[in-house]
C-alpha cells in the first residue's frame, strides 16, 4: 500500500513497522546521468540511513536506479513489537503469525489510517519520526508517559511524528482546500487545487508549532522537486 517502484525503494531506504530495505537490500545497478555509465552500489556504498541514501543526499539528481536485487530469508524473522501490529493480530485471532498474517495487519492498519492517493492527493508521510537524545524523550515523558517511542542507535531514541502533531492540535485541521489528515496527522492532503507552495507553508508551520511545543525540530520526509 505505498505506491511507488522498485527502483525508488533503496533510495529512500523505504521502511514500516520496524522492518526497512537495507535488511533486505544486496545491490542494485544505477545509470550515472553524465556519463552514461551504469554504476553497481553494495549496501555498505548506498550509506542507507533512516530514509536516506546517497540517492537522497550526495548524489542526489545524479543517478538513475534501473535494478534492484534483493536478498530474503528462508526462514524470516519476525517482528510483532513494532506499532499496533500486535492488537491487530489479536483482533483478527492470530497467536502464531506467518508472514502473509503480518503482511495482512500491516495492510489493515495502513488502510484504516491513510488516504487512497488515487481518491486524495498527498505524499504520503510527510516528516520522518525523530531521533533524538534519551534526554529529550525523559523530558516530554514527564507531561506526556503516553508518548510513543522507540529504540534507535545508541543512547537516541525514536519519537512518533505523528503523535508530535496530534498533541500539538494539528490532525484533522483544514485550511481552504488542503490540510491534515483526519485518521493521520503525519499526512498533508490536497482536497483539490491546492498549490505545492500552499502544502509547503503548511509544513513549515507545523515544524515550527513542533519545535516550540516539545522542543524537537521535525525533517521533511518527502524529497522536494
């Protein structure tokens, strides 16, 4: 349920509930723009980040990804912990998922939660969810001990975006034509007209009410054109 293609999927190191395509990711073969060369890139050279890549950052315009190759397990490891996975299952009567049951919550969460691009227009998710210092997590969970967050890399922790946005009264809110989904707050739609300046303005203004409410500045997820 993320419409998009193959090729676009490493340079965004795409990823939901826990699970990204670097885990996955062997290689894949870009055509350089300038030379008309085709360049081979291993996972260690894409320097996959969380939704980043060189793709993104250093050769970003650069490149043209034509093929993926990607190396999956036999015998996967799976992983309930991540989001509503494990309420959904419980709903839908599952004790000892396979991965098709996973695959199956996900989309049931995904499509109780976000918009059909076909019927609204957006972008998808539209911040990345925050690393930030243990400190900064200690310091909103003394107001807030509901605040969702995950483990990152060491001594950082991952905050939901989503939720961000909510407490700070943004989900649901329509301006004009566009605004911020009902069921998603991390989701900038366009009701119809709205221009790309309109939802750009938005989202500095949420960035902004975020960094003034917690403290914690939010990135952009989307890659701007």
């Amino acid at each position: 349920l993320i419409p998009g293609s193959v090729g676009a999927s490493p340079m965004q190191n795409i990823g939901a509930y826990g699970v990204e395509i670097k885990d996955v990711f062997h290689s894949l073969d870009a055509y350089h723009i300038a030379t008309g060369e085709i360049h081979s890139f291993e996972a260690k050279s894409c320097e996959f980040g969380y939704r980043e890549s060189v793709f993104k950052r250093k050769f970003k315009g650069q490149y043209v990804i034509i093929s993926v190759e990607f190396k999956l397990s036999k015998n996967p490891a799976i992983n309930t912990s991540y989001g509503a996975i494990e309420s959904e299952l419980t709903k839908m009567g599952i004790s000892n998922p396979t991965i098709k049951d996973i695959s199956n919550a996900v989309i049931a969460i995904r499509s109780s939660k976000l918009p059909n691009p076909k019927e609204i227009g957006n972008a998808g998710s539209f911040f990345k969810n925050p690393v930030v210092d243990q400190a900064v997590v200690d310091a909103i969970l003394v107001n807030h001990p509901e605040a969702p967050n995950y483990p990152a890399e060491p001594g950082k922790r991952k905050l939901a975006a989503g939720w961000l946005i909510e407490q700070a009264g943004w989900k649901g809110k329509t301006l004009d034509n566009y605004g911020v989904h009902k069921l998603q707050a991390l989701v900038l739609v366009n009701y119809g007209g709205a221009t790309g300046q309109q939802i750009w303005d938005l989202s500095g203004a949420i960035i902004t009410s975020i960094e003034e409410k917690f403290g914690v500045t939010l990135e952009r997820e989307v890659n701007i054109l």
